[in-house]
C-alpha cells in the first residue's frame, strides 16, 4: 500500500467548515500533548466476566489472573486523584471484566460522586436489574452503557444463549430508574450489516438514547476469527448508514444519536460525518486508566506492557505528570507506514491502541482502502486555520 500523499484539489465552499473543525480538533491534540490535562479516567474495575464472549479484547474469564485492588486500595487512589486534580473535570468510565461482579462497585462509585467526579459504566447488562439500575442511581452516577453486539440471534452467538434478552432488559432497567443517558454499543461484524436498520429498533425499543458502533480490535479473543473483523466494503457499507442516520435524526430532530468510534483519523471523506468532533485518541493526553490491579495505564485497551507504574507504589499523579513519554511523544508515531503520509498532521499516527495492537491494520484510511481520502479535500488544499 503506498503512503497517502498530498494531490492537488480543491475545497468546496460546503466542505470548509468540517475541514476547519478537523484542523481545530488536532490543534486541542497538540495542545495536550505540550500540556497534557487529564478528565478522562477508566477503571477497570475487575477483570472477571460471568460471559465467555468470543471477541473479549480481554479474554475474560471466571477468575481474575491478578490481585485486583481492594475497596480501600481504590478509594485511596481516588481520594490522591481528587486532592491532585479538579475531580468536578473528571468523568471515569468504570469496565471490565464485568464490573457489577465487584459486590462494592456502588460504594466505590458513591465514593467517586461525593468526590465530585461523574461517572459511568459499561457492563454486558445481565446482571442490571432495577435494584442494581437503583443502587447505581443512588451512588450519583447518572450514565449506563450496555453492550449490544447485534440482534438476538447474533448477539447470543458471541456472548452466550439468553444474554440478549438480559442486556435489553438492563438497558429498560436503567431507564425505569430514571436514567435518561443510556447507551447501546455495538461490536459490529460483517453478519450484522443487513441488521443495522433492526438493531437501532431493538435498543430503541428498550429505551437506549444513544448508539455507539465501533469494530472489533485483534486483541485476545477478537483476534482469533477473522469472522469477526470488517474489511472495507464492511466499513463502506457501515459507514453509509451511520451517516445517513446521523443525517435523518439531525433532519427529523429525533431524540437519539448515533456514532462511530474509534481512536484512528477515519478521512476527510467520513470524518465528522460518522460521528462528532474530537473523535481521535486522546490517550495520555487527558485520558488516563487505573488498571484493576492498580497499574496506571492510558487506555485498558493497550497492550498492560505500556502501564506506566504501580498506583499501589506510586502517587497516581506523579505518574502522570512524570511518566506517558511514549503517549506524548509523536516522533516515534511518524514512522514506518505513517512516516511520508500527508494527513500525519491531523491524524498523528493512528489511535494508539489500535497501532499497538495491529500493528499491519491500524489505519483507517488502509482499511477503507484509501476510500474516505480519494475526496476532493486533499491535505495541499486544506487551509490551516
Ligand atoms: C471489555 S467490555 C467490559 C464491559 C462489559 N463486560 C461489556 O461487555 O460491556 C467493554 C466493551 O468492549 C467491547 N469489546 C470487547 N472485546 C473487544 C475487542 N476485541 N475489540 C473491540 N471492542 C471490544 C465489548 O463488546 C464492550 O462493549
Ligand atoms: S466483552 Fe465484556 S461481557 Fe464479554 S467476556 Fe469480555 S468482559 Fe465479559
Ligand atoms: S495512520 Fe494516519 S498518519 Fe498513519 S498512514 Fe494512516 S492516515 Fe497517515
């Protein structure tokens, strides 16, 4: 594949303000990466999983293979965050493993509010029902993310007979509660692209106001069946329909959203159309991970040799002010299939994770096969606001 390099082109006047919001987007990355800020953290709150799923990026199972942190080992942590950072900034996505296997999760995330931080989590929803959608409501949290991966039959092939029905039912669960932030995500693969009209009925239906579509990462047991993965005319056809419903719902003004993500620059040609502004990966710049056994790393889905220190031996924040070179450092980044590519310089070299991970796939204008760039925008002709 040759690199992506700069043709002549011109800008269509209609085109000019995504083009200059792309350029705004990778000019806050730059900012961050001179003066990182962090409000973003993940928790990975366990690393033991109730499911089996096929395409677990962790390849979770019953037992945790670490010591996992503690009750008070993790409320240490967060009360050194708090005193080190604004905690009113930071909003912690609490994953997995299965985080309501964790018998103190609500302890912990009442903890996190009276804090003053926000937060969510993302579980498989079989173990939501109303007593737990309350308990969470209770302990402040006010966002739930269910993983959805398809319609019944296809979600209950990657993730066991009878999760479908539960996970939809976690998802009305929350909104009896009251939650109004609920969210469906979507593993999507190749079998579920003449489903993707129904599956945005199902989650609906169950009361989900909000759609995240994002591809499987070859990583534990997603990288064990090609089946699972999207070649381009996959992500073409999904594409397509992302943005031909991110255009309807803006049209119809209905109550929903939907979007893809992904930590990769998706082209001039899908960026900002698929999904929202500062899609890209901001890991080590304001986004941060405690890991479940207390390493601290930037995402949980990089590889656990790129952790940064022990939260366990180390100040959180010492960590973070001292250590994440590899994270904010782009020289590296602009090497090998990246090093002669035009648009480095809003794309930065790819999502990290994804460069990590699979290191022969992790652009996104490769996969689509150099589709969302073959537009009339080409990086010559884009001016730098
Ligand atoms: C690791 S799970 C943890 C939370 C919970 N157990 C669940 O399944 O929702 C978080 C999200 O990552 C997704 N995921 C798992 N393996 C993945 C992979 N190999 N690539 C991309 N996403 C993956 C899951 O489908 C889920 O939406
Ligand atoms: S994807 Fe989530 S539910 Fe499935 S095995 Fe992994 S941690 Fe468990
Ligand atoms: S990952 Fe980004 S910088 Fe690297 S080749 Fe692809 S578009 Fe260019």
């Amino acid at each position: 594949m040759s690199p992506h390099r700069a043709q002549s082109g011109d800008v269509g006047l209609l085109d000019l303000p995504r083009v200059v919001a792309i350029h705004r987007d990778a000019s806050r990355r730059v900012k961050l990466l001179q003066k990182p800020d962090l409000t973003y953290l993940f928790w990975e709150a366990t690393l033991r999983c109730n499911l089996r799923c096929a395409h677990c990026g962790s390849s979770c199972v019953g037992k945790s293979p670490v010591r996992e942190l503690e009750t008070a080992e993790i409320k240490a942590i967060l009360d050194t965050i708090a005193a080190d950072f604004d905690a009113r900034r930071i909003f912690v996505s609490i994953t997995g493993g299965e985080p309501l296997l964790r018998k103190d999760l609500f302890e912990v995330v009442a903890h996190m509010t009276r804090l003053g931080m926000r937060s969510c989590i993302v579980t498989n929803g079989t173990l939501l029902g109303v007593e737990q959608a309350q308990k969470l409501w209770d302990a402040g949290m006010r966002t739930i993310c269910v993983s959805v991966d398809g319609l019944e039959a296809d979600h209950n092939a990657v993730r066991g007979p009878g999760s479908w029905a539960k996970a939809l039912a976690g998802i009305a669960a929350a909104r009896q509660v009251g939650f109004r932030r609920v969210e469906a995500i979507t593993c999507v693969r190749p079998c579920q692209l003449d489903h993707l009209p129904a599956i945005e009925k199902a989650v609906r239906d169950a009361g989900a106001r909000m759609w995240r579509l994002i591809t499987i990462d070859k990583m534990g047991r997603g990288a064990e069946d090609e089946a699972l993965w999207m070649g381009a005319a996959d992500l073409r056809t999904l594409f397509d329909f992302i943005e031909r419903r991110r255009r309807e719902i803006k049209e119809n003004r209905e109550k929903f959203d939907l979007r893809f993500s992904c930590g990769g620059f998706l082209g001039v040609g899908r960026e900002l159309r698929v999904r929202p502004g500062d899609g890209q990966c901001f890991a080590g710049l304001c986004v941060a991970s405690i890991l479940c056994d207390g390493q601290v790393s930037a995402c949980p889905s990089l590889p656990r040799n790129l952790a940064q220190g022990s939260a366990r031996e180390r100040r959180f924040s010492a960590i973070w002010r001292e250590e994440f070179r590899p994270h904010r450092d782009l020289a590296w980044r602009r090497t090998g299939r990246c090093a002669d590519c035009s648009w480095f310089q809003v794309c930065m070299g790819g999502g990290l994770h994804e460069r990590l991970v699979q290191p022969d796939d992790f652009c996104w204008l490769d996969r689509q096969d150099g589709f969302a760039d073959c537009h009339t925008l080409t990086p010559a002709a884009i001016p730098t606001p």
